[in-house]
C-alpha cells in the first residue's frame, strides 16, 4: 500500500514533467518547471497536513517562546504573554475555516504559551540568595547527600542563616565537605560554612550556573572547613523533607552495597547506573567515558529508563502469558503497560528525579499511554507531547544540553523508524533453516546498533559541540562496543538487584553487573587511547546552534520531500561553526584576572584568574592546555602591584592588583584590567574596572578596525534578570569601558622584575 507521501511525491514528478513536455521553447520549460515545483510543494505539504504532521511544530513554537522569554534584557510582565496567548487561541478559533491563518494564529499563541510558562516558572521557584561572600553558621536539614573519595556534597534545606533575616535567608544551600560528614539526609544540622552568591558565567554563551541554582532554589554555595554532625534541637521537619530524605538514605545505602559487592571503578561505574550517585567515578575514568562518548550512560535519564520500563513491561506481559486463561481473558499487554509505568515512576523517584530523569519518564508515560490508547508507541506525535509537557513544566530545561541532546537523539531514532516502514520492503519468505535464521537477525541487529548509533551520534553532535566544545570522533565505535555490555548485562542485572535487594538476595546479581561494567570501562580506555579520540574546536554563537537546530527540525519533522530544505540550513550552520572568530581577550567576572592572545595565537593568562575560569576559556579556544599549563604564564611579569604583558597585536596589557599601580600603568599600558575602581584621571588607555565587571559581568572582547571594539558581556549594563546579581552602587571615580587609545604603543613593555620582586 503507497504513503500518503509516496502519493504526493508521484503526483508531483508527474506535474513537472508533464508541463515540461509539453513546452517546447526554453522560457517556456523554465516557467513549466517552476510551476511544476510549485505544485509539488503544494502536494508534498498537502500529504504533511493529511498525516498531521504541524502539530508537530507545537513545541517548536512553545520553544520559541521560551527562547525570547530568556533573551529579555529584563524580567517580562507575565500578564503580556498571558493576555497574548489568549488573544493568538481566539484568533485561531475565528480562523479555523482558513488553514493557512489557523495554523499561523496557533502557531503564535503556543508561542506566547510558552513564554507565560517561563515566566511562572520564574515567579514559582524565585527565593533570596545571598549577595556576598560571608563565613556564618547554618542550621538546617540535609536534602541529600552525595559521597566522594574525599568529603562529601550536600544540599541542606536552610532553617536559618546567621545575620540574615528570614525574608533574604535561602531556601537550600549547596555546601561540600572535606571529610565524610557524620549526618545522613534527613539530619538537622548545624555548621560553620563559608558561603557565596552561585557563580555566574564565566564567558558569554557558557553555562549559567546561578540560573540552574536559581531554578532549583539553592540561593548559595560554599564549603564546611570543619566535621558536620547531627544538631540536638531541631523544629520538626517538613513531610516532602522527610520524604526525600528517606529515597536518599536508601540511594546511599544501594550505592555502598553496590561498590562492596564489586568494587573499584566498575563498582562506582554501576552504582551510578543504578542511583544515580556517580560522584564516585574518578576524573580519570570520566575522561575516559567521555572519549568514548559513552558518558551518557552514566546520567540516568533516556537509556536507562527505557531499559527499566522494558524490563517491568516484558516480564509482566512473560508472567502472564504463562496463565492461557489470563492471557486470553484480559489485555495482558495493556496491564504490562500500566505496570511498567509505575515501575517507571517508582525508578525515577529512587533515582532523584533530576531533569534528565524527569523528562525521560514523561516520554516513556506517554508512549506507555499510547499503548493503552492502542495507537503505535514509537511515534513523533507523542514526542511532541512530551515536549510540550516538559517546556510547560520546567521551560529553563530547554537551554540545557541535557534537554537538547536527549531529545535531538530520540527524534533522529524515531524518524529512521518511520523512514524504514515508509521503505519496508515487501514481505517475503524467511531463509530456510535455524541457523540462517538467526545470522540473518543477527546481522540486521549489528546493522541496526551502529545505524542507530550513528543516527544518535550526527543528531547530538552540534550540541556537545556548542556546550563542551569537543566532539568525540571515535564515539561511534565507543558505542558500538559498550553498550551491548549495558543492554545486556548491566542493566538487567540492575532491574533484577534491585528488586531482590529488599530480600537481601541481591549481592551475586551486582558481581554479575560487574563482570558487564569492567568491560564498559575497559572499552572506554581503549577508545580513548586511540589518536584523535577528543577532537577540540572554538566556541560558536547561539546563531550557528539555532540553524544547526532548524535544519534537524526540518528533516526530522517532515516525511515528504519537503525534508531536503534542510540541507541548506544545515550547510550554514556548518559555515557559521567553522567561522566562528576567536576572541582577543577573555576577562574574569569579578576582574580577578583575564587572559590575551599571545603574538604566537595562543591564550596567556595575565592576573589571578581561577583554574575554574581559565578553564573554561581554554575550552571555548579549542584549547587542549589544562588550566596549570606553565606555558599560559609565558611572557608575562608580575609583582605585588600587579601583572602585566604584551598581546599579539602589541598592546601592553596591565592588570591591576593594587592602587598604587595606576600611575604607571596608565601611562604606560594600552588596556588597563583590574578589580578596583579606576581613578578618573586615568582616561587615556581602554579600562575595565569595578563598574565595567559589575555592568558586564564577564567579558569576551575583540579587537576590529582602528578604535572600534567589540565588547559582550554576560549581562546587560544597568539590567538585570531574577538570577543575576543585583546591581551594585558604582564609586563615583569607576569608569565605564573606553577606547581612547587602541592604537599599540611605542614603548616596549617592562621586564620581569623590573618594578619589584617577580611573582610569578
């Protein structure tokens, strides 16, 4: 039986030539050509209207909405998009009888729906958070707990905060320990914590940890110099508290039970498939994973999910197969679904319910639900649902990796499933005998995993890129040998330990799990040891992802051949990536340090910047280097004033540390940085002081033509979003980002040691 699709591509080849045989002159077979194209378009999306295919562009628009909600310089009014979401839906209902408005109006109003849901999001999660570093005592609940090789992590639901009144106290607080704390979730506590406001971005486009702690109301980090233990006193706790609390305990417990029975890496690599507690994993074995590109077994979220709703609904609909009159008598299939998806359920609570977990279980409770509608499992429609479910309940997650990767993956999967029913060849007889049987699924099997992985691997891969910098070309063959290991051993064993663990039966099923974990571990070794196995680039803008995105979106979403404008998107998008500019300077948050391009093209770091900060820069410049590279203070001197040295353009550099500096340095040097306020008589060199850090944020600068600078900052000057840090009173002497003089001067730059003892 011919698609719908097939239908409308026949008809319209067939337009095109027709009116291209019946015009004999050039002209002629130009306009016949170009009406023949516009008939077909015209049919191909036809056929998408006949299956339905722009409801699929709901979520797509809902995303929009989202988007704009979080590039605003400044916090919306929520009774805008409201009003405009209402006022779209009306539009629509009047239009039903025109498709092209009614399409346009519901288009507009998902969008405008998306954008309210930002903004209650906003309005329901905001609580205080500190705004300066302080050395208090904190009494509180722990939340959870996560365990390390030295210390822990714990986020601690806040009673109270020395100094503070209750009205700016945090709702959580996320403190680390250096040694195991003697308090387990669900204690009160009380300790001596240094605490901090939760960093903002350390270069634009980078990861927005205050804006993922805002959404998970922890208004503060910081450490426990000292040993945490349970407090005498304590208020009774909340139900939700004790309720987690005691998931915790248990996710703790599994995890020391899990690392006992195996041991090693392969243990910590285990109890994290299994709880979700993977602080565990050594940084060498990370590393190792994700040259491999097999890390994404580590977060529980998609696989893991699947593998545990598979294995409740299989062994349900098993079970009762075994019984001809249940079997006959009820919809065994449909009570496996119901099954299934309260084991779901049950395995994302005991996992934490992070995001990742969260969003996986409502795509598997909606193809779990479409089984009991009786209609296909594995269709784009219900992830669509599920996209749109998830952007109304946590929208912030759209701009995470984790959400696009996840979703980029299953939305490549399931249209190669629809592009091989479309292509199914027709039904013919089996090979003959036993063992052809079996080799010939055998091999569609092996066929099928790199397929899918490769499927996986192209659809995520403009997202590792744009978040991690890093592609991981070796990631195919990665997959192709770990995760049999998963499917087959690991996760089997881990659906089956866990039920058996309540019995106390459950220590042979985790040596089991071992003997698939060391191989997983193995692998990932192996393949990161080959050449090229981390292939590092330069960071890109939100523009070059956003083609990248629409060209996915397009193939993806339709079936005709209407996908094929992808191609030119996606070739765009590729040429914005590969032309992304690097930046001249990368300038630290708070001015604590910065670092230029040298005359040899690579980064140096001038000042005291952080190994969290230098870090990240490397990343964003393709840069391999770790952030202690003694190579990134080459050419650089420094003393108890300050630091400084030459870029590439032959600019003197000077980095500021102490006041007593600015004399020289402002008569001296062609870009000033530092963290205190400028003195207003210092007007010749470009400065970036206290104002200019409190106004920007940090800082990527480049260098154009002349005078002219470009200058991006994490923030906007004067504006603010909820999760920013609040605007600070500028000294009346700070002085704003200027270029007087770009211009690289004609004195040399001093030697080490030439205005003081080097501190290098």
């Amino acid at each position: 039986m011919i698609s719908r699709g097939a239908r409308g591509r026949a008809l319209a080849i067939a337009a095109v030539a027709g009116r291209a045989r019946r015009s004999g002159a050039l002209a002629g077979r130009f306009a016949a050509l170009a009406a023949g194209w516009r008939d077909a378009l015209r049919l191909w999306l036809l056929a998408e209207m006949g299956d339905r295919r722009l409801f699929l562009w709901l979520p797509v628009a809902m995303g929009a909405g989202v988007c704009l909600y979080f590039a605003a310089a400044s916090e919306p009014n929520i009774a805008a998009p409201f009003v405009g979401t209402i006022l779209f839906a009306a539009a629509a209902v009047a239009a039903r009888d025109r498709p092209a408005a009614f399409a346009v109006c519901v288009g507009l109003s998902a969008a405008m729906a998306g954008f309210f849901f930002a903004c209650l999001r906003t309005m329901q999660v905001a609580a205080p958070r500190v705004a300066r570093v302080m050395t208090v005592e904190v009494a509180g609940y722990i939340e959870a707990r996560d365990d390390r090789a030295e210390g822990a992590r714990m986020v601690v639901r806040v009673v109270s905060i020395e100094g503070l009144a209750a009205a700016d106290t945090p709702y959580r607080v996320r403190v680390t320990t250096r040694s195991r704390p003697l308090a387990v979730a669900g204690d009160f506590i009380k300790m001596k914590a240094r605490l901090q406001p939760p960093p903002e971005p350390p270069r634009p486009g980078a990861y927005d940890f205050a804006r993922d702690a805002f959404y998970k109301r922890v208004g503060a980090v910081g450490h426990a110099p000292g040993q945490v233990g349970p407090a005498l006193a304590a208020p009774p706790p909340p139900w939700d508290l004790r309720l987690f609390a005691a998931i915790d305990r248990k996710r703790n417990e599994l995890t020391d039970r899990i690392i006992r029975a195996i041991g090693g890496q392969p243990g910590a690599l285990g109890a994290a498939l299994v709880t979700g507690k993977r602080d565990l994993i050594t940084e060498d074995t990370n590393d190792a994973l994700r040259a491999a590109g097999v890390y994404h077994i580590v977060s529980v979220s998609g696989l893991h999910m699947v593998l545990a709703a598979g294995a409740f609904f299989w062994t349900v609909r098993a079970i009762l197969a075994l019984f001809p009159m249940v079997a006959l008598a009820w919809p065994v299939k449909k009570i496996g679904a119901v099954l299934a998806m309260l084991g779901a359920t049950g395995y994302c609570l005991f996992t934490g319910s992070e995001v990742a977990t969260e969003r996986s279980l409502i795509m598997i409770l909606v193809m779990l639900g479409a089984i009991l509608a009786d209609r296909p499992a594995l269709a784009m429609r219900n992830l669509a649902i599920a996209a749109l479910i998830t952007l109304a309940r946590e929208p912030e997650t759209l701009l995470g990796p984790s959400f696009q990767m996840s979703f980029a993956a299953v939305a490549g999967l399931i249209a190669l499933t629809e592009w091989r029913r479309d292509h199914a060849p027709q039904p013919g007889g089996e090979p003959s005998g036993p063992i052809l049987r079996i080799s010939g699924h055998l091999r569609e099997w092996v066929v099928m995993l790199f397929v899918t992985t490769a499927v996986a691997t192209f659809a995520t891969a403009p997202y590792s890129a744009f978040h991690f910098q890093r592609l991981n070309p070796w990631g195919l063959l990665g997959n192709a040998l770990a995760l049999p290991f998963v499917s087959f051993i690991v996760m089997p064993a881990a659906v089956v330990g866990v039920l058996l663990w309540p019995f106390g039966l459950d220590g042979w099923v985790w040596r089991l799990m071992g003997i698939g974990a060391e191989p997983v571990i193995a692998v990932s070794q192996a393949v990161a040891g080959l050449s090229g196995s981390v292939s590092v680039m330069r960071a890109f803008g939100s523009g070059a992802l956003l083609l990248a995105t629409l060209a996915l979106l397009w193939f993806t979403l339709w079936r005709t051949p209407l996908r094929w404008g992808a191609l030119p998107l996606a070739a765009a998008g590729l040429l914005a990536m590969m032309r992304a500019e690097p930046a001249d300077f990368y300038l630290a948050r708070s001015g604590q340090g910065a670092a230029y391009r040298a005359a040899d093209g690579k980064l140096v770091v001038l000042g005291d910047a952080s190994r969290f900060d230098v870090q990240f820069w490397l990343q964003a410049d393709g840069d391999i280097r770790p952030a202690t590279d003694p190579s990134l203070k080459t050419g650089t001197a420094c003393d108890r004033l300050g630091c400084v040295g030459t870029d590439r353009a032959g600019r003197i550099v000077a980095w500021v540390r102490d006041a007593r500096a600015f004399p020289e340095d402002c008569r001296r040097a062609t870009f000033i940085i530092t963290p205190l306020p400028a003195p207003g008589w210092c007007s010749d060199p470009l400065i970036a002081d206290r104002k200019t850090f409190d106004d920007y944020g940090a800082i990527v600068l480049k260098f154009r033509s002349g005078d002219d600078v470009d200058l991006r900052g994490t923030r906007a000057p004067d504006e603010r979003r909820t999760w920013q840090a609040p605007i600070r009173a500028a000294p009346p002497v700070a002085q704003p980002p200027r270029a007087a003089d770009a211009r690289p001067p004609a004195h040399p730059a001093p030697l080490p040691g030439e205005d003081g003892d080097p501190d290098q």
